[in-house]
C-alpha cells in the first residue's frame, strides 16, 4: 500500500524556498498562525525569510515539506536553533508548521524525527521550546516522540509558564 507521505518532498530548506514559505503563511488556519507565530501575520518581511531560509544547518537546521501532486506546493516546515548561552550549546529551540490541510496525516512526527536525527548530528541532544496550553497537538507530538524513543517521563520538561505558555525541554535519545 503506498505510504501517504510519499506525496511530500521532504530535504533540506534551500534560500530558494523563499517564496514558497511566504505561501505558505498564507494558507495556515489564523489558529495554526497563532500557535506558531503567537500572532495572527500574513507576510514575512524580506530578513525573515533570508534568516528562515539562507540557514547552515548545523547551528540552525531546518527541513521543509512540498506537496509534489498537482504541482509543487508548501506543505511544512521545521526548525531548530542552536542556544548560544554558555553551557546551552547542546539544546535548540524547536519550531514546527504544517500547513492545516496536511495536518493529522503524520507530517509533522516525520519531520519531527528527521530534525531530531540531523540535529544529533550536529552535537545538538536536546530541544527546547514554547508552545500555547490549548495547543493539544503539540503536546501529543512531543509526546509520541518520547514513547518512539523510550525518553523517560522524568526527562521530559514541562513548565507551566504565567503568560498561558507551556516551556519544554526533551533530550532527543
Ligand atoms: C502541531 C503540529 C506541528 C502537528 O503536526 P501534524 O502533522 O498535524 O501531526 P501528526 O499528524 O504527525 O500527528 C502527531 C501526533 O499529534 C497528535 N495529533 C495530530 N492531529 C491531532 C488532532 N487534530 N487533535 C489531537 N491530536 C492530534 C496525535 O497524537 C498524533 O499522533 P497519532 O496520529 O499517532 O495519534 C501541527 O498541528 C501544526 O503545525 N500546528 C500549527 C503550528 C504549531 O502549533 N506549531 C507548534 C508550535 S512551534
């Protein structure tokens, strides 16, 4: 049976992925825009998108996913980057988009896993990140990474934070 994911292109972000990350802002739901953005914006400004795009991959590494059928289209993205207070050069944020029409089919666990496999080789071994507590799939993102790799609860950081945010911490084997 063919793998739905095999509809995704999935590589390495490029800086000629510019126009395709503007799309794709403007085709998340306002409520995936907020979980993302912590704002309801519809355009990048041009440093946004040389900063998202024109990356190094090991000190910020990003993946993108493009819908190969009908025609070449966004369909996500993810992110880490590198801490650089001394004593954090191991951990990096973590941030992740699929677009709502490609939400629920995996996508986002695949290119989860495959940052987290690019990361380690990069000396990274833990992510860190924010997210809203009403943001419910995230949570269980992260948490179904933890089941895959068998990472003790006890490793698995999550704070409460005052402005409505949950802080995590995970390391990533
Ligand atoms: C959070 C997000 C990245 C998840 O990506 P996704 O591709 O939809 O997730 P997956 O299909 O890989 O599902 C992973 C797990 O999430 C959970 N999940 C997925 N869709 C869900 C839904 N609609 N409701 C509840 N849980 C859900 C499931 O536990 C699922 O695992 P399972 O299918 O084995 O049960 C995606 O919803 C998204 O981009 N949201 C908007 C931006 C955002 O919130 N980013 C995070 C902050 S940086």
């Amino acid at each position: 049976m063919p793998n739905t994911l095999d509809q995704f292109d999935i590589r390495p972000i490029e800086p000629n992925d510019k126009e395709g990350l503007q799309e794709g802002l403007t085709l998340l739901s306002n409520e995936s825009r907020r979980q993302r953005f912590f704002s309801s914006r519809k355009e990048f400004t041009e440093n946004e998108l040389k900063f998202f795009t024109e990356v190094d991959q090991v000190n910020h590494i990003a993946l993108v996913a493009v819908n190969k059928s009908p025609g070449p289209s966004p369909a996500g993205s993810v992110r880490c980057i590198r801490d650089t207070h001394p004593g954090r050069e191991h951990f990096a944020e973590l941030a992740i988009t699929i677009i709502d029409s490609f939400q629920g089919m995996g996508l986002g666990f695949v290119l989860m896993d495959l940052l987290a496999q690019a990361a380690l080789k990069q000396n990274i071994t833990h992510f860190y990140g924010d997210f809203h507590t009403s943001n419910r799939k995230m949570l269980k993102l992260l948490e179904k990474y933890c089941v895959k790799y068998h990472i003790p609860p006890q490793s698995f950081l999550l704070n409460r934070k005052s402005d409505g945010f949950l802080y995590f911490e995970m390391p990533l084997s």
